[in-house]
C-alpha cells in the first residue's frame, strides 16, 4: 500500500467535494420585519426620499415558498423625478476567495429600467455605504444585473476571488434608479444563501508542508496524525507553531519523532504511522504512552516471529520542509506494518501481519484497533 498516494487521494477529495461547502447564511424572507434582528441592515439613500422602502413582496411573488416570501422594493422608493438607490445589506460573514453569494432575483421593467447592484465590503461589522444616492461607503461592486422586461424569476451565483486574505464583511444587494421619471418599475431578491468552499489549492499547500510530494522512490516519514480530520486538515491549517515548525490543526494532534521516542535503528521494533480506535466513537485517536508501547512490544513480536524486520542501519537524518514540515528520509526497501486489536478480554492480539491489506484489517476491526507502520 503506497501511503503517500492515499494520503494525496484522500486530501485532494476532500478539498475538490462540494459537500464540504460551508454554508454561512441562508434566507428565504418569510417576514422581512426580522431582518433587523439577525444582522440585516436596510439602508434608503434615494434622493428626495419616497413613500416605500423595501416590502414583503406582493405584486412579484416569490422564488420559492409562500407566495409572499420574498422582498421587494419599487420606483416609489424615491419621490417623482427623484434617484433611487436602496441597500439591502447582509448580516457581517466571513469572506475569503471561493466564498460564492447564491440569490434570486425578478426585474418586473415593464419598459422601464430596473437594475439591481450586488456588492461586497471587507470592513467587517460596517455597513457603512454613505449617505447620499450615489454613495457606496465601503462596498465594491461585485455584479450587476439590469432588464426594461419582466425577467421572471432568475438564479444567480457571484463568487469572490482576487481577494488578499480572509477576514470578515457583508455583501449588499442595491435596487438603482438614476430617474424615477424615466425608468424603473419593481424588483423582488429571494433565497439568499452565501456558502464557503475551500479552494483546491489549499490541498496542495497543505502537502508540500506535510512533506508527502516526495518525488521518484523518495518516501519521507516522522510526523504522526492523531484524530486528523481529512477537512479540518485541508481547510482549517493553521500556521506553523512551535520550535520544530509543526503546524497544528483543529481537532487534531501533530507531533515529531522525537516526541514519541521514534528512535529507529537496527534492533528496536518497526516506527511510523500510528494511529488507535476508539471502540466508542470509532474514531482514531493517539494512543496513550502504555498504549503506545504496548503496540511497539507487540510489533516487535510480530517481526522477530516473521523475520520481515528491515534494518534502517542506524538513525534516519531529520529533513525541514520550505513550509515547516518535518521528516525523515528513510531507505528504499520497502514498507513494514503490523496490525492489531483487543479481544473481548480486553487483550491485544495479532490482527494483520506484514504484506496484508492494512485498510481491510482497520476497517473491518470489531473493537479497539491499533495501527503501527513504517514508510520507507
């Protein structure tokens, strides 16, 4: 079984599968008159100030659920002649490339222009976008979307990126109107979601700081995953920390060799990956320091046994990463692994020996399972 090719299959997964798009907001404007409460600001620059602002949608409908779910804002939102500019402002999110901001949308025309303006600001709890109708404080236009017909119901999807870093911000939907005398007509938004998906290359960053984009016959070991969640390690990597570099990870543990003793040389037993499951939870976690060594002594057992024991010839040389990974090059011969789990009893027994299907054994395991191996 060749470890850094699962490894790289499972991450890349991970980061690729739209099931693990985080959803960040979702509203379907049932009753527009809590908006305010959850975090929605409704802000009329029109210029003179008309008799509407934005209204649970009556006239247009909506885009799913009740005929009235969803809201709507109209030429009466500024006086006769006057400039209509009128925000619909989103409750403060986090914002980073990939975030994608999903909507529908209804321009009614009528052979009078409608456009609604969609934005996004990176200035965190603000919702500042000025005072005066052809103000935008601090929101950047993201998209547009303009129609002197009835559209009927469209869906759109904007997506964020060119982005320098995440942080937090809102997104603004803005219905425009230079002359109310001259254009616009009414407008409706429902079903506003906005979902964060982790980019791709996070994935790839995340394995050349591991250290696993080994070339050729190259195989690099030493750092040990405990309960390593594959998502959490592709879109939740925190920045390296430590004397060592190690980077850290929610709901995970990292650790270097030299933290659990992994001294490897010709006479102690085989080191390397290893991992324990839980017979509650049936997740893998690192095992305690009894547990750890009681793997050790049993893979020790099991290699003097078979014979298949692979001398190192001696302590491997620490490698460092560009990116803060830890490592050690090993030899060329090959891969050794021992599998193992506990009886009814409680007593750890020999489960998978060295050249079986180490997977099987681990999935297939009834209770607690230990796995030890060792990438060379």
């Amino acid at each position: 079984m060749n470890l850094n090719k699962y490894l790289i299959g499972l991450l890349a997964a991970c980061a690729l599968s739209p099931a693990y798009a985080s959803p960040l907001l979702n509203e379907g404007f049932n009753d527009i008159s809590t908006l305010g409460s959850s975090g929605w600001y409704l802000v009329n620059n029109s210029s003179p100030a008309g008799q509407t602002g934005w209204f649970q949608s009556n006239l247009l409908g909506a885009a799913a659920g009740p005929a009235d779910s969803a809201i709507a804002a109209n030429f009466l939102n500024a006086s006769a002649g006057g400039a209509i500019s009128n925000w619909l402002i989103t409750p403060e999110l986090a914002m980073a490339n990939g975030n994608s901001l999903n909507f529908s949308l209804r321009l009614l025309g009528d052979s009078y222009l409608d456009t609604v303006q969609v934005y996004y600001s990176l200035a965190g709890a603000s919702h500042n976008v000025g005072s005066t109708s052809s103000s935008t404080g601090d929101f950047v236009l993201l998209g547009s979307y303009s129609a002197d017909t009835d559209t009927g119901w469209t869906s759109n999807v904007l997506t964020l990126s060119g982005l320098s870093g995440a942080g937090s911000g809102r997104f603004a939907f803005r219905y425009l109107v230079d002359n109310t005398d001259l254009a616009g007509d009414q407008i409706a938004i429902d079903s506003v979601s906005v979902s964060a998906v982790p980019e791709p290359s996070a994935a790839i960053l995340l394995l050349v700081g591991l250290g696993v984009l080994g070339a050729g016959r190259r195989r690099l070991r030493g750092l040990v995953f405990a309960s390593a969640s594959a998502t959490a390690l592709v879109a939740q990597a925190a920045a390296p920390a430590g004397p060592d570099g190690l980077m850290s990870f929610p709901n995970a543990r990292v650790v270097s060799a030299a933290e659990l003793n992994l001294q490897v040389d010709q006479t102690s037993a085989a080191t390397g990956l290893m991992a324990y499951k839980d017979p509650a939870t049936g997740k893998l976690t690192g095992p305690t320091a009894e547990q750890a060594a009681e793997i050790a002594a049993l893979s020790a057992s099991s290699s003097a046994r078979t014979g298949s024991r692979v001398a190192l010839g001696g302590r491997s040389v620490p490698l460092t990463t560009n990116r803060g990974g830890r490592g050690f090059k090993t030899g060329d011969a090959g891969m050794n692994f021992a599998m193992a789990h506990k009886d009814a009893d409680g007593k750890l027994v020999q489960s998978c020996l060295p050249g079986e299907d180490a997977a099987r054994h681990l999935s297939h395991a009834p209770q607690t399972t230990a796995a030890q191996g060792e990438k060379q």
